[in-house]
C-alpha cells in the first residue's frame, strides 16, 4: 500500500485548485494500491518560511513544521495539484516544499495542472525544476487542463473529458509503479 498525498497548492478564497483536488482524491481512492490522504495547503496554512536551520538539519523550532513534515514524511507519492500563477507555481507551494528537505527525497510526484491556453504547462517545468533539487522523481504523465473553467458547471462541478480521465489514470498508474520502486530503494537507505 502506498501513501498517495494529493497537495492543493493555491491557498486564495474562490480558489479552483480545490475543486480539482476534491475530484482527484476520490478518483485516486478507488484504487487499491493508494492510502489517499488530501492536504490542503490553505487549510495547512504554513506562515512565510521561518525555521533558523536548513530542513537538512530537521532542527525544526516550529509545530507546525514539525505538524508538516510528519505528513510529507509518510508519504510515498504525491500529486500536486497547481495552476499557473504569473508563468510559474504559487507562493504557498514553493514555501510549503521549502520547509522540508528529506521527507521529500526519492519519492515520486505527478503534477496536476490547469491555466488558460497554457494549461498550467509553463508551471510544470519550474515545478519539475524545483523539485530535481529534492531528488523528487517527477513522473512524466501529468493531467494539464487548458481553458479549464469550460469543464465546470452552473454549480462548479468538474466534469472531465473522457480523454482528461484517461490521462488521470495513466498518472495515477504511473505513480503506483515509481511509488513502489522508489519505496523498495528507500527501504535500502
Ligand atoms: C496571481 C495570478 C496569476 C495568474 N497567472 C496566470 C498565468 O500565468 N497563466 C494562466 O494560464 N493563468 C493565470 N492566472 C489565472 C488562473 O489560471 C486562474 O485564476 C485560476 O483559477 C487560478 O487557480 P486557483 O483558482 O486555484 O487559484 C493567474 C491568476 C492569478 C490569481
């Protein structure tokens, strides 16, 4: 069993991310391989980066880093879900893998990103680049939702393509096979 952490990354009230991150987490619960747990970045509400030491130390001063990398720490997979914000990832996002340093290593991600016509595509690159930093294996299947309020509703539901289910599961199938081999790996550490 793995732990899947989905991480909503934009914290604004209105904010979209978590419509997306609601969905996601019960699509990624019908699969038997995924413990699924949802961390909302707003609910989680990390105040602007202020630990002394580097997170290499895991000298935390803070509950509520300590609170933070307790979650990260049990995971085995993540998602995140980002849009695009001025051509790259949100402030909260960037802050929140800050914190941390090994609760991150060696763990896979998939990125779940939506925009206008870009799709959130021009945030998956900074995040991809960020996240190498942390030997965070980014998996190359990702969900990327262009235009992405033509999906929602009258009553802002999402309602997903054929096509945006399928590479949802592709993601989702791609992070049980990186999560095992990766937990494996650092079963050896
Ligand atoms: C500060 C800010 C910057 C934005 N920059 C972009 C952008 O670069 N590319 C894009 O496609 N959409 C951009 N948008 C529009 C977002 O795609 C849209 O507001 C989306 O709802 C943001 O996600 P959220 O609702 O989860 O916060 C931006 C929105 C905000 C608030």
């Amino acid at each position: 069993m793995l732990n899947l952490k989905i991480i909503v990354t934009s914290t604004r009230p209105g904010r979209k991310g978590i419509i997306f991150g609601n969905w996601l987490t019960e699509v990624a619960k019908q699969l038997p391989q995924f413990n699924v747990e949802l961390l909302d970045l707003a609910e989680i509400n990390l105040p602007m980066m202020n630990e002394a030491n580097h997170p290499a130390m895991r000298k935390y001063e803070h509950q509520h880093t300590r609170n933070w990398s307790a979650k990260i720490e049990d995971a085995d997979a993540f998602v995140f879900i980002t849009p695009e914000y001025n051509f790259g990832f949100t402030a909260a996002f960037k802050n929140a893998v800050d914190y941390l340093h090994f609760e991150w290593k060696h763990k896979p991600a998939a990125i779940f990103s939506y925009g206008g016509i870009s799709a959130g595509t021009r945030a998956q690159q900074a995040v991809r680049l960020v996240l190498s930093s942390l030997s965070v294996t980014v998996v190359n299947e990702a969900v990327t939702i262009p235009m992405f309020t033509q999906y929602f509703d009258e009553e802002l539901n999402f309602q997903p393509t054929e096509q945006i289910e399928r590479t949802t599961a592709q993601m989702l199938q791609a992070l049980v096979k990186w999560g095992n081999v990766l937990k494996a790996g650092r079963s050896e550490e």
